[in-house]
C-alpha cells in the first residue's frame, strides 16, 4: 500500500501564504499533527519512506513513522518562484498555479506532473507487484498529484483536490 502524507501545519499554512520552497518546518501543531499521524498508522510497518526535501515534509515522516526518510528532490514541493510566501489571497493565479507572466521562477505544472509521474512510475517498476507498505510524504501539490496519478488528471487540471489536509493521508494501491 502507497501511504501519501500531506506534512504537518507550519506558521504559513496558518497565515494562509503560499509555501513553496522557502517555506518552514513544523510549527508547534504541526508537530502534534505528526504525533497524532504516528498513532494512526502505529500498526502499519513501513518497508520504505520517501519524502521530499523540504524539512517540514521530512520532519512529518520521520516523526509519523520512526524512520530515516529517503530524499528523493522529484517529491519536492512545485516551485512558486516569486510568488512564495505571499498571502494566498493577494497571489495572481493562472489556474491552480501562480501567474507565470506576473510571478519569475513559476515552475510550469506540466514539468510539475511529469517529475511526479516519474517518481511514481519508478516505485511501481521497483514495488508493484510487492506486497510493501510505502510513506510518501510531501506537501499539498505533491500529494495532490500522486492521488492524480492513481485517480487521473482530473478534466479542469486541478490536481489539487486530490491533496490531504496537513497531516493527514491517502492510501492507494498499484494496479
């Protein structure tokens, strides 16, 4: 089974900012979020923990499970460029991204969803056909698109309503 965890709260996600890759760790609630994931999945053995490299998704991993997560920089949150930490509200949106022409350094969602089909395609090579139990964990975009991988592209694009609330998951099963 695929366990797809969105990471814990941070001070930003509490002031409603986007929150790419200057983003923050865990804040207080964040981490209680973790801990409270701990206990929900204290019966599953993990036989592999992916996570992103920003330190709030590593650190809702590791505490989620006890183990070492493994970096994989595919499952790294999509690139707002400019627009990081600007409050959600005031951002220029193209879409469910910010606006590329208004905002430098946007990352184009169609490298966004290739870098995470990629990922997923390789652990279904390397485990589909496994019986394991695998954390990903990794930030609303992230999880949004993993859950697309196995859902589908939904037909406006938006990946996102495939995203977990921090803290929470998704499980999924390779066909």
């Amino acid at each position: 089974m695929i366990y797809v965890v969105r990471h814990g709260q941070t001070d930003l996600n509490k002031e409603g900012r986007l929150q790419g890759r200057h983003g923050l760790q865990l804040n207080e609630h964040g981490m209680a979020q973790a801990k409270s994931l701990r206990e929900s999945l204290n019966d599953i053995k993990f036989d592999k923990v992916y996570s992103s490299p920003q330190e709030r998704a590593i650190q809702t991993s590791e505490i989620a499970t006890g183990m070492k997560a493994i970096i994989d920089n595919r499952l790294d949150v999509f690139d707002l460029g400019e627009a990081d930490t600007l409050k959600r509200g005031e951002v220029k949106m193209a879409g469910v991204v910010p606006d590329s022409s208004v905002y430098r350094g946007v990352e184009d969602i169609n490298t966004f969803i290739k870098r995470i089909f990629e990922f997923m395609n390789q652990l279904k090579d390397e485990y589909g056909t496994k019986n394991v139990n695998i954390l990903l964990s990794g930030h609303r975009c992230t999880t949004g698109c993993i859950g697309s991988y196995f859902e589908g592209i939904p037909k406006d694009g938006n990946v996102l309503r495939y995203s977990s609330d921090n803290g929470q998951y998704k499980i999924y099963k390779f066909h």
